[in-house]
C-alpha cells in the first residue's frame, strides 16, 4: 500500500483545544491576558527581559527595522539564502538589500566578505538561523566591530548602539542553544516564527526579543512594538474595556499585526510541550544521521558539545548531482508517498529580486547549494515507522536515479 507521509503537519493535542476553547468562552479573544501571559512565558524560557508578540515573524523584523528608525537610503545586509520574508521586509521600509554568498559548501553566510559590504549606509544586518541552526554571531560581530567607524546613527536606538545591528531572522529557530545560550540572547534583536509548519505554532504568529541596549529602557522599546502593531493607538483593547477608559490618541498612521488570544492560548500549551517536542525532533535526527551516513550525502550539524540546533528541518545534500536529478529524486519520493521540500530557492533567482537587478550568476555558492538539497520529513509526529518508510524510500530513490 502506498505511503502517505505529509511533509510537516502540525503537532496538536486536546490541552490546546481546551486552552482555545476557556479563550473564546472568556469573552476575550482578542490581544488580551494570555498574549501577554505567553511573551512572559518566551522571555522566561529565553532568558529576556521583554518579548512582543505578533501576528507572524515578518511582522516582527519589519517593525524591528521601524523602531531601528531604518528606511530610505539606508543598507540592510541579508543573505542571497533565505526565504524571501527576511529580504522583503528591508523592501517594505524603504531601505536597499545588500545580498551576500553563502560561505562556499556552507548554508551560512561567508563571514569572510561580510566586512566588505559593510559601508556608511549600513543599519543592520540580517542573518538567518537556518533550519534552526543558530549561525556564527562572533563572526559577525567580529565583522560589525571592525567597520564601527563607518557607521552613521540617524536616530537615538542607533546612538545607542554605535555600530550595525544584528536582528536575528529566527524564524527557524525557536528552542535552538548555542555555548549555553538560547536563540533569542544573542543577537540584538531575534524574530520568531509560530506559523503552523514551525516547531511550535500557534496557527500563524511571531514574536521579538532583544538584549538590554545602554540608556534605552526596555519598556520604552516595548512600547514602541505595541503603537506600530496597533494602528499607532495608544490603548489596546484592553485597556480601552476598562472603566471610563474610552478615550486614546493616534500618535502615528502605523500597522495592524498583533497576536490574538486565541492565537496565544495555543503557544502556551505548545510551550509546556515543547521540551518534549524537541527531544522527539532529535531522536528523529539521530536515525536519519545514522541510516545515511554511508550514501552520497552531504548533512547538517545538528548537535555538537558547541549548539543543539531546534531541529526545525533536515536538509539533505546529494553528492555531485544537477538540479534536474534533484528534482528527479523529490518525485520518485512523491510516487512513494514521502513529500518532500527544497529549502531554499535562493532569492536572486526569484521575479521579484532579479527585478530589483540581483542575478544568480553573481551568487555561485548559494546555487550550488540550492542545486541538490532535499529537505525530508521531520515533525514530532512522525511514528518510529513513519521514519523507516522514509530512510528506506530515500535510499531507494536514490539508487533508482543512479546516484549510488
């Protein structure tokens, strides 16, 4: 009988359909008691002072680049690897992209030549936790410090920092350690992703966390979030139900992005679970490693005495094949029910980038890693069953498509 595994269902359990349910009949449904209750519970588990909750990770990094007071005429660098969310948002505010490589055979950025893009117009940097891999921030700080003169502050968070800042696209991310510390206190600012394929979900959603900054208090940040998210209104709905409590100001034309209650009340189950969430994606891990570890194949770091990654997704590089063979493989996997992903077409071969004139041929390493990765199944789901069908399906494709 024909296989039927789905690439990365979401992991649900009746504690969240209760905690859903006691939401909508509370009468509050809106951003309320449990958002604020769940960016608590992410700052704890972090190790933050202050966490915003919003309606998707894109929502986060664009108000990130808002409150950073980025926009018009200003640099925001990002990797040529990447969903398109992590370049979009610098679009969104007016800024200009600055693409870099992959480090050649690497998923990361090439920390060697991030100093080089680095000029006066530069605000930010953006790098990408790939699938939940938490990348190498001594090197772009390394990079950061050593143009700190170039840099030029237009408004009183950039003073602060005196130098280009490091916003996190964590979206992957979630729940990843690197020496001793979490996603999340690492870079200056981390924007998570709790879209329904992510580790932990909360249907669509996203949240922000920062580092402490010098002479910026934490709450005026914070605040800042809330009059971006809400239309530049300076009540919330709950406070507005509060007695005599109407009236409010708009201090700015802003956006609507804020994370609902019931959205919320999901994340805080999800939450309590995922420890143990994680511990299954890593278990899951460990098989794949061991059952591929004599193929053609080329894998991921997940787990070393330096970082244990989230265990978002499982990337499989195939060993000297073409992007055609690749996709010969992804649908031998399909016609044996195993569906499968590619992470990611990079950006310069996308419409919209290559109209904004970035062309692949200038990002060599990118493609040659986009040209043969196949991402398998790796959800908490998955039954110990579900994960042979899957080795053994692999393997098989593999060898019908002559690649061993």
């Amino acid at each position: 009988m024909k296989k039927n595994i789905p690439f990365s269902p979401p992991d649900m359990s009746l504690l969240e359909v209760e905690e859903v349910k006691k939401a909508i009949m509370s009468g509050w449904i809106t951003t309320g008691p449990r958002t604020k209750e769940f960016e608590k519970r992410i700052s704890e588990y972090v190790g933050t002072n202050k966490t915003v909750c919003l309606n998707s990770a894109t929502a986060a990094m664009e108000l990130t680049l808002h409150v950073l007071g980025i926009g018009k005429g200003d640099e925001v660098i990002v990797p040529a690897y990447t969903y398109t969310a992590s370049c979009s948002v610098i679009c969104h505010v007016g800024a200009t992209p600055v693409m870099i490589d992959c480090a050649k055979d690497s998923f990361e950025m090439d920390y060697e030549k991030l100093a080089d893009l680095i000029t006066e117009k530069t605000k930010a940097i953006i790098p990408v936790d790939l699938a939940g891999i938490i990348c190498n921030y001594e090197k772009i700080y390394k990079a950061v410090e050593s143009k700190k003169h170039l840099f030029q502050p237009t408004n009183e968070i950039q003073k602060a920092f005196g130098r280009v800042i490091v916003m996190a696209d964590c979206a992957h991310g979630f729940g990843a350690i690197q020496k001793g510390k979490h996603a999340g206190v690492i870079a200056d600012f981390t924007c998570y992703s709790f879209h329904a394929v992510k580790n932990l979900t909360t249907a669509e959603g996203g949240a922000v966390t920062w580092n402490p900054i010098e002479d910026i208090e934490d709450e005026d940040i914070y605040k800042q979030y809330q009059l971006l998210s809400l239309h530049g209104q300076t009540k919330d709905a709950l406070s507005k139900n509060q007695l005599g409590s109407w009236e409010y100001d708009i201090v700015s034309p802003a956006y609507k992005c804020n994370m609902t209650d019931i959205m919320a009340s999901i994340g805080l189950i999800q939450l309590e679970r995922y420890e143990e969430m994680l511990q299954r994606r890593h278990q899951i891990i460990e098989r794949y490693n061991e059952a591929f570890k004599e193929l053609p194949v080329i894998l991921l770091n997940h787990k070393d005495k330096e970082h244990i990654s989230s265990g978002h997704l499982y990337f499989v590089r195939v060993k000297g094949i073409t992007e055609e063979k690749r996709n010969e493989i992804i649908i031998k996997l399909a016609k044996k029910g195993i569906a499968t992903n590619v992470h990611y077409k990079p950006l310069p071969m996308m419409s919209a980038y290559k109209k904004l004139g970035f062309d692949i041929k200038d990002y060599p390493n990118a493609y040659h890693q986009y040209e043969n990765e196949i991402t398998l199944p790796l959800y908490t789901k998955l039954t110990d069953e579900n994960v042979t069908d899957i080795i053994q399906s692999f393997k098989e494709s593999l060898e019908e498509c002559g690649c061993y």
